[in-house]
C-alpha cells in the first residue's frame, strides 16, 4: 500500500514538474517572440 501510495506521489510530482516545465517553455518562447518583434520594428524604423 505504501509503496503504491508513494509511486502515485511520485507521477504527481512528475506532471506538476512537466507542467512547470511547459508553462516555462511557453513564457521563454513569448518573451523570444516580443524580443524578436521590438528589434525588427527598431530596425524597420
């Protein structure tokens, strides 16, 4: 039982982790986005 109970902690703690991870990869490609926008409209200009 505790041995179930601790490998279903374990896969919780796995998809909060792939979740984060996620959420991060989005924030890092956005901020790359808007670095990319601001630097060709400077050049644009």
């Amino acid at each position: 039982l505790t041995k179930v109970a601790t490998r279903r902690r374990q896969e919780e703690q796995a998809s909060v982790f792939v979740f984060h991870l996620g959420v991060l990869v989005v924030v890092v490609v956005v901020v790359v986005i808007v670095v990319v926008v601001v630097v060709v409209v400077d050049v644009w200009r």
